[in-house]
C-alpha cells in the first residue's frame, strides 16, 4: 500500500515558521523602540544614577546662587559698597573659572569620581564660614575656597552625567535642571537662615553640602562598574574623532557673553527689583528667585527643543530672544519687570545643557578640558565684569550700570552664526545597537550561503538600516 506522505510543513516563501511567529512582535517592539532611539541621537539614559546626579547638582549649585544672596546682607550689616561687595562674587568666580579647564583636563587623563563627594563638601564650608568673621579678607578667603569647591565638581560630574544620559539632550537637561534648582533655592535658603540670624548664623547653610557628599556617594555606588572606574566611560563620552577648536572657540566666546549677563543679573538684580518696584527685601528676594526659577523651565525645555529643531538653531534663537528680555529689565519700571525677569531667565538657560554637549562634541577628545571651559570658565568669567558693573553703579547709577547688559546677548548670536551642528558619538552607537538589536537571528547555512556573497563591510553597514527596516515591516 503506498504510504501518503506527511503534509509538508514548511513555511512557503516569503512566510515565517508558525513557531517563531511568537517571537517576532517582540522583535519588532524591540527594532521600533531601538529605532526611536536612534531618531533622538542616543540610546535611553539609565535614570537612577542620573536623577542622584541632578539632586547632587542641586546640593552644590545651592552655593553658587548662595554667593549673590548674600551680597544685600554683606551691604546692610557690613556696609560694604556695591564695588567691595560684587568683590566678593569676582573672588567666587575667578578662582572657579580658572580652575574648572585644569580639573577638566586632569579628568581627562584620570577620571576622578570621588571629587564629586569632596568638592561638595568644599563648596559648603566656604559659604557657611563666609558670615562667621567681619574681616573681608578672611571673607573673600573663604568664599574663593568654595568657588574651588565647585570648580572640582563640575567636570567630572558633567562626565558621568553624560554617561548616564547616554546623549540624550533631554536627560542632560535634567542634570542642568539640578544645578538650577540650587541656583534658585540659594536666596530662600540664604534668606531664611540670615535673616532670622544674622550673618553669624550663615554655618548653617553647610547643611545642603553634607546632603549633597551624601548624594554623591549613593550615585557613585549605582552607577556600573565601568563607570565607577571610568576607563570604559571615558572611551565612550570620548571617541576618536576631531577636535573642532575654532567652533568650540565661537561658542565659548557666546558663553562669556551669556556669563557677564547673568552674573551680573545674579549679583544685582535683587537691589534693582527693590528700587523699580518700590518694594523692600521680599521684592528684592523675589526677583532674585524668579531669575534662578525661571532657568529651571529653560533647561528643560531647551533639552525638548533642541531633539526637535537641533542644539545650534535652539541656541541662537535663545540668544537673540534674550536681548528685548534684557532690554525690559533695564528699562521697565514696576510689576512688569518680574515678567521680563522669567523670560531673560528662560532666554539664559534654555541653552546652558546644550552649550555642555556641544562643547564635549566639539571636542570629542577632551570632554573633561570642554565640560570644564563651558561650565566653569566661560561661566565663571562673568564675575570678573561683577567690579565693573559695581563701579559704574557707584559713580551713576545702577540702572546705567546695567544698561550695557542688552548688547551682550547680541554679541553672542554673531559669534554663533557661523556654528555647525556637530556629530554626537551616542547617535552612531545607537544605530549600530537598532541594526543588532532589528537583525533576527540567521540560519547557519543561510550564513554560510550569503557570506560569500556579502558586500563590503562599509556598504553592508550602510544598507543595514534598510535592510533591517524591510524586515520589520514584513515586506
């Protein structure tokens, strides 16, 4: 009897096995989500390690906001002019904008996690001892060991922080978030501790240092192995590629500009707010505030803007947006300037996370020495206009004084016209990781038949995508 042979159950061409198709829409979600990594330029940021990072940020920024709270306390109870008082910011910010680049480039050579703890710590002593002594030598002494304070901490958090974002503008806008936090919780905490004390009461303010060494600590341990010894870490945030220093250099020069604005804004805007509105100390804090607050939303939404539209074209619109913001603190009496206020501040800081990636994409090779020049040197450099602005202020007025403030911004957008938008590393790492991760696994003799006909490695990598997209999509 002749025997029928068994249905043949393969697969007909151009149809999958029925047993693997279990398996394929988890490929797919995997190819989709892999792919919309790609599109936003990275892989998705690990968000333990980052948010204990942006809340440390918070704990050390608190002291740089902290420095400008207290100059109203510093001319009332010590009566200090407004040259000797905007003396004590310059001390702040020379010593940190010099010693940010050489902490940057030695975390280039040797990444140095536990700064990150002890540069914390630095920066609360000197502004808890800042109130402690009427000398304004030991005064000026004490405030510039915090501003070193805070120089050692910037490059090699901005390092990590870059890690663990994985490129991502948006989550690197959550750690700049950090920093403005502290900047705009400085004058309420300055305010609630010397105001009820006095100035001989400011050894409390070392209380957000111990929380922040404390924070540090916790996301050192979190963070995986290959950060925590960095090698690996700096392989990834730096690799080889060119070093584009007349870019870097423009932009650097734009930073200083937005510097000199801001501090001097920092330094000098809570004495402003008090005379054009008419108000007392609460106006004056208020203003202040606003101005740290309002760089809070920038930052994050510069983060959103910038994966939609790209880093450069979202940096000069902040920068030409800024100068009628300017404009209207200088010259607009009353409530209207708490307005102009928030909208100078969003102008300053929807581009201070994407100057950071733009520096270290600029400068591919040394992310440290690049976090160090955009978030220390050209930041900090602004305190050295502080004297001037003080000066002016006394031999005018301070709204003469402040006047010059709307050109610099200005200034700014001419240097960043000509900027390009630079190649970020994460963006090719995710596409490498979307073709492994959409790619379903070969047969062997499938592989074996196909290999020797396979192109090129450059032209297979870059039909991949394509090839990959065509799979997916079941065609």
């Amino acid at each position: 009897m002749p025997t029928t042979p068994p249905p043949d159950r393969t697969a007909p061409p151009g149809r999958s096995d029925p047993s693997q198709r279990s398996h394929q829409p988890r490929r797919s979600h995997q190819a989709r989500r892999s792919r919309r990594s790609a599109a936003s330029g990275a892989p998705r940021p690990s968000g333990s390690p980052l948010l204990l990072l942006a809340l440390g940020h918070a704990c050390v920024d608190v002291y740089q906001g902290a420095v400008a709270a207290l100059v109203p306390f510093f001319l009332a109870e010590r009566a200090y002019t407004y040259a000797a008082a905007s003396g004590i910011v310059l001390a702040a910010s020379l010593l940190s904008s010099v010693a940010q680049p050489l902490f940057g480039a030695l975390t280039d050579k040797w990444p140095m996690p536990w700064l990150l703890p002890v540069s914390t710590l630095a920066g609360g002593v000197g502004v808890a001892l800042s109130g402690v002594s009427g000398s304004y030598a030991l005064t000026l002494t004490v405030v510039a060991v915090s501003g070193i304070g805070v120089a050692a901490y910037h490059p090699e958090s901005a390092r990590m922080a870059r890690v663990a974002s994985r490129g991502s503008h948006t989550a690197m806008g959550w750690f700049s978030l950090g920093g403005n936090l502290g900047f705009a919780t400085a004058p309420l905490a300055v305010s609630a501790v010397v105001a009820t004390g006095g100035l001989h009461a400011s050894p409390l303010l070392i209380v957000p240092a111990l929380v922040g060494a404390a924070l540090c600590v916790a996301a050192l341990r979190t963070v995986n192995a290959r950060t925590t010894t960095g090698r690996s870490a700096t392989a990834a945030t730096r690799p080889a590629g060119k070093d584009d220093w007349p870019a870097f250099l423009r932009m650097s020069g734009a930073i200083v500009c937005r510097s000199i604005v801001f501090v001097g804004l920092s330094a000098f805007i809570s004495l402003y707010a008090r005379q054009r509105t008419g108000g007392g100390e609460i106006a004056g804090t208020a203003a202040l505030f606003v101005l740290y607050l309002g760089g809070a939303i920038g930052t994050v939404a510069g983060g959103r803007l910038a994966t939609r539209y790209g880093r450069v074209r979202v940096v000069r619109w902040s920068y030409a947006l800024t100068v009628p913001a300017v404009a209207g603190i200088v010259l607009v009496p009353g409530p209207l300037l708490y307005l102009f206020v928030a909208l100078t501040s969003a102008g300053l800081y929807v581009p201070f996370s994407l100057h950071v990636t733009l520096g270290q994409d600029y400068l591919p090779r040394r992310v440290g020495t690049a976090s160090g020049v955009t978030l220390g040197l050209t930041v900090s450099v602004g305190g050295i206009a502080s004297p001037l602005i003080g000066a002016a202020a006394d031999a005018t007025s301070l709204q003469t004084a402040l006047a010059p403030l709307i050109a610099l911004p200005a200034l700014g957008w001419l240097l960043l016209r000509t900027l390009h938008e630079p190649a970020m590393p994460e963006a090719a790492m995710s596409g490498a990781s979307m073709s492994a991760a959409a790619t379903p696994a070969a047969d062997p003799a499938e592989s074996a038949t196909s290999e020797a006909a396979a192109p090129g490695p450059g032209r297979a990598v870059a039909r991949a995508p394509h090839r990959d997209t065509a799979r997916t999509n079941g065609t």
